[in-house]
C-alpha cells in the first residue's frame, strides 16, 4: 500500500477499523469508503464496513463482533485474520498448482470441489486454463480443499504415497508432515526411516526439523495438544 500502513501490534492497531479496511483494500484490489476521525462512532463504523465487506464476499464470520475487535481480544483477531488469509490466499493455490504435470491432479480437482462440472475424462485430458480466462472460475475450489490439494502435490514430488483424504486422521502417523518438509528440502528428511518409527516419533521428528531448519514456530506437540507459545509481533507493512 502506498503510502504504507504500519502493523506494529496485532491485537490493538485495528481497534480503530482504519488499519483493518486497509488490509482488505489490498487484498481485494478495491477501495472502500470509511469514515474519517479517531472517535468511538468512527471506529465502530470503519469496523462494520470491514465485516459488512466479507460478508458480501460471501464470507462466513463465526462469533466475530465489533465490541471484541475494539476490545482487542486475540482469539477473535487471530480468527479474524485467519478467515482474510483463507480468502484471499489459500483459496488462489488452486490456480499455482501443477495440474497438468499428472493424471490424479486433475482428478483430485475434480472430486474434492463439488462445484466442478469437468467429468474426470475431460479433466485427465485439459489442462487447467490461465487464471483470468472465461473457463478459470470453473476450477475454483474453497480454501480448505486447495490447502489439501497443495498438500496432495507435495507429497506426491516427495515419493509419498499415502493417500490423504482429510485434515484428521491422515495425519496421525506424521509421515505426511515429513513428506512436505521432504518437498520443500529434499535433504532435510529420510522418509524411509520413517516406516521404522512410532507415529509420535515421526510428528516429533517433523515437528522439530519445522522448527531448528525453517523456522516454524513449534505450535503442537506430538499428542496433539497447543502448545502455550507466546508470540511476539513486529513491525509489518502492508
């Protein structure tokens, strides 16, 4: 954004709405009007036409209000900006992924968005259409199936071959957590050490590499279970 809106606390710099419909218009390449003033009655309408924004984008808001926003609560910003980050991330890697590299990609397609019309004949046979084109909104899935179909991809250019139908229990075993961190750096696991190994030796293994070799935080533990992680936010600009 030019000029460039500072983010310097998560949890209190959209309390007056502005920072919040920035975000969006970025996001969403649209402007939006807001009310100009640091008041109270500003705030809360800057904040109403952020939420009346996603609604109209058909976006679903559980349990988010304008009091907590004001209030700063973290629960409710986090899934504030989980929900922005589905929309306007997650859901566009349905268009970056490889479909025509193989069969079973375009197949997967197919069966995990229920809007597609391609029958699986056609979708082996064409590959995906550029993004922007007439034909491209036809293979638009939610977010959460192309977060699973990326996941899909990456385990296949790893050599995995578990079949991962869901966000549960595909991933008991850890293997699928390994398979991705394989894709990402190749020299970084040994999957076939990994058929060796307990399901909780494999989460652990991933879940430590994510951590010393990338720099994921480590969120979860082994049994599943959130970890008490305190995060600690820097300047970022939007």
């Amino acid at each position: 954004r030019r000029p460039p809106s500072m983010i310097v606390d998560l949890f209190t710099d959209f309390r007056d709405g502005s920072k919040l419909l920035d975000l969006l218009e970025v996001m969403s390449g649209q402007s939006i009007n807001r009310d100009k003033g640091r008041g109270m009655f500003q705030n809360r309408s800057n904040i109403e036409k952020a939420l009346s924004f996603l609604k109209k984008k058909s976006i679903k808001l559980v349990n988010i209000n304008i009091p907590d926003i004001i209030d700063g609560k973290p629960s409710i910003i986090l899934g504030l900006i989980w929900t922005i980050i589905l929309q306007y991330h997650i859901e566009e890697l349905a268009s970056c992924l490889s479909f025509d590299s193989r069969q079973s990609s375009m197949e997967s397609l197919a069966s995990l968005d229920t809007r597609s019309t391609l029958s699986s004949r056609s979708a082996s046979s064409s590959p995906v259409p550029p993004k922007g084109s007439p034909l491209h909104s036809r293979f638009r899935v939610s977010a959460k199936k192309a977060l699973l179909l990326w996941v899909r991809e990456q385990c296949h250019r790893a050599g995995c071959s578990i079949s991962i139908k869901d966000f549960k229990v595909s991933w008991r075993s850890g293997v699928v957590f390994l398979a991705i961190l394989n894709a990402l750096r190749p020299n970084l696991v040994d999957l076939s050490k990994a058929r060796t190994r307990s399901n909780k030796q494999n989460l652990e293994e991933a879940f430590h590499i994510a951590e010393t070799e990338l720099r994921i935080p480590r969120l979860l533990d082994p049994d599943g279970k959130y970890l008490n992680y305190k995060c600690s936010y820097g300047c970022v600009d939007i």
